[in-house]
C-alpha cells in the first residue's frame, strides 16, 4: 500500500497493485480497477516513486547467475 494525499490535504493508503492507470488532468488521478477514482496532492512523479519503492520492499530481489 502506498499513503497519498487527497486535495483536502487528507491522507490514506490505497493498493498499488489495485491501480489500472494514472492521468493528469492538472491533477493526478488514480484510476482503480473498480472504476472508482482518486484525485491526488502528489505529482505523477511522486506517485510513481512511492509505487516503485514498494514494490522494491515486498519483492524478493531477483539473483542472476
């Protein structure tokens, strides 16, 4: 889970593995697989890192030989 900000300046976590695509429109907007959307504080960029380092802590790293 990733903790974002809503434009309220409220904060909560939503599943990362739950998001179907980001669009900016000024605002980023989560658009989950349930249709339900939510319209970030965050930059894009932002967003993107806190998906990115989550998936870093819960995925084994992959060894190479």
């Amino acid at each position: 889970m990733i903790k974002v900000t809503k434009l309220d300046g409220t904060e909560y976590y939503v599943n990362s593995h739950q998001i179907e695509c980001i669009e900016v429109n000024p605002d980023t907007t989560l658009v989950m697989l349930s249709g339900k959307h939510h319209i970030l504080r965050e930059e894009v960029d932002d967003v993107l890192e806190k998906i990115e380092a989550y998936h870093r802590r819960v995925s084994p790293p992959v060894i190479q030989e």
